[in-house]
C-alpha cells in the first residue's frame, strides 16, 4: 500500500528514494541498495500493484527494509505526496535515484521512432521536467542530510557529440554560465524548431532528438545543481546497453550489472566528486 508505515529508521540509517523503480534497472538498484545494509529504501512506481508486488519480492529477499509510495513524476500533486510523505516520515534524504517511470519511458521512446511535435513535447516533460520536478521538491530534504546524493540515470544518446550545431554545444557545455532559464530557453527553441520542421537545419540532434536534447537538459541542469549546492552530491550516470524493455531485451548487460554501474554511483565515499558524468561505472566526458 501507498506509505504504509514503516519501522522507524535508525539515526544512522539513510534514506534513498529510487523512481521507477518496479521494474528493469531501477528494480535492481533498489534490491542493491536495501540489500547493502543502511539504506531504508523508498521504491516509487506509477502504478501501485506493481510497485506494491516489486517491495514484496525485495523482501522475500530478506530485505525488509524497503516500502512503496506512488509517484507519477508528470503529475505535480503526486510528487508533492511524495515529499509530503518523506518529510513526515524521515525528514531528511540522503539519496536521490532518478530513473524513470518505466511504462511511460517505454511507449515514448517506441512511438517516438515516429517523431511528432506532440511526442517531441511529451518527451521532454517526462525526461527533463518531471526528473526536474522530483528534484526540486526534495531538495529541501536532501539538504538536511548530512551527505546527500543525487544520481540522474543518463544516457550516451545526451551527449553533446550528437549535437551538430556547435553553439548549441557550446552553450550546453558551458557550465559557469549556463542558468536553468537559458536551458529552458534553448528547450523552447528546439520545440519551435521541431514544429516548424527546421530541427535539422539548426543541427539538433537526429534521430530520437527529443530524447536526446532532454538528457543533454538533465546532464546540463544536473551541472548547474552541483555548482549551486556544493554540499550535495550531484552526478549523471549512464549505466551501459541493458537488457529490458526499452531495449527490446537486445542490451549487453544484465539488469543486475546496469544498476550496479549506478548505485556504485550512488555510493561512492563521502567527498567524492560532483558535477561528473559517469558511464558504466566510470568517470566520462559530457561531450
């Protein structure tokens, strides 16, 4: 069930919120943290029969401490629940896992290989403003954690080498300068240039652009996170070419080792860096 009550965390135990997480990577990222000892483990899921039965198979696992709470990361009074539920609860948060909402992820991407301005615009409200959204609403609680950490599950489709347009690069990669209004600018710019059919001709992404620029978008802000809040631990991870759904199981890794190249992540030693981007467990280049 949505929040049901759960024992009372130790004052040494860290609290870590994983979305999507019934299912593929985000499922066993969340079996990987509840596994590893000091982690009481907030597993969120659009729909509440699958989140509800993936808590359950963690436990039979001999992990009890994880429970579910209903988050649909595109609805701004189920995120608001969610951190209402936190604060109560916990009030703090120690780690932030940013996936994605599973099923939304899916039927985007495979209806996107027939690209519209609507999926265009669907795409970046589900990879860019709703992870977005999430973030800013438990930044407060992360805030209060001695050492909080966020990871953003990234993509090697977000980096910049996929952008033509070297300005386009340029002002994505330029960290010291770049605001979260100038991103939400250059958002609305693709989405004109996506209507109107000039996309190409800007030197946009090709292919799966929407998905993309929206992970370039939550690289860039992920930077600009880091830079703004340097007690926090803000870093992209990209976990590898994953056998799951959104692969059409044709990945290389198992689940298993995808979440592994992210929860490494989210564990690395108190200190550790921030404002990074990471595939598969290592420290890469944006571009």
């Amino acid at each position: 069930m949505e929040g049901a009550t759960p024992t009372p965390a130790p004052s040494n135990t860290r609290i870590a919120v994983v979305t999507g997480g019934s299912k593929g990577i985000g499922l066993e990222a969340c079996k990987q943290l509840a596994g590893g000892g000091a982690i009481t483990v907030v597993l969120t899921a659009r729909d509440e029969a699958r989140g509800t039965a993936a808590v359950e198979q963690i436990k039979r696992l001999g992990h009890a401490d994880v429970i579910f709470h209903q988050l649909d990361i595109t609805d701004a009074s189920s995120i608001a629940r969610l951190a209402d539920f936190i604060k109560t609860r916990f009030a703090k948060l120690d780690i932030l896992f940013n996936g994605m909402d599973a099923g939304q992820r899916i039927d985007w991407m495979w209806t996107s290989c027939r690209q519209t301005y609507e999926t265009a615009k669907q795409g970046l409200q589900t990879n860019y403003y709703g992870t977005k959204r999430v973030t800013e609403a438990l930044l407060p609680l992360l805030r209060s954690s001695s050492d909080g950490r966020i990871v953003n599950v990234s993509s090697n489709f977000g980096l910049l080498s996929f952008f033509r347009n070297e300005e386009l690069k340029q002002e994505l990669n330029d960290v010291d300068n770049l605001t979260e209004e100038g991103l939400d600018e250059l958002l609305a710019m693709f989405l004109k240039d996506f209507e109107s059919g000039g996309a190409e001709a800007r030197g946009w992404p090709a292919e799966f652009s929407a998905y993309k620029v929206a992970k370039a978008a939550m690289n860039a802000y992920s930077r600009i996170l880091a830079k703004r809040h340097p007690e926090l631990r803000v870093n992209c991870a990209h976990p590898g070419y994953v056998k799951t759904d959104i692969t059409r199981n044709s990945g290389i890794l198992t689940p298993e080792e995808g979440a592994r190249n992210i929860t490494s992540v989210a564990l690395l030693p108190e200190g550790g860096p921030t404002g990074k981007y990471f595939s598969e467990g290592e420290e890469a280049s944006f571009v």
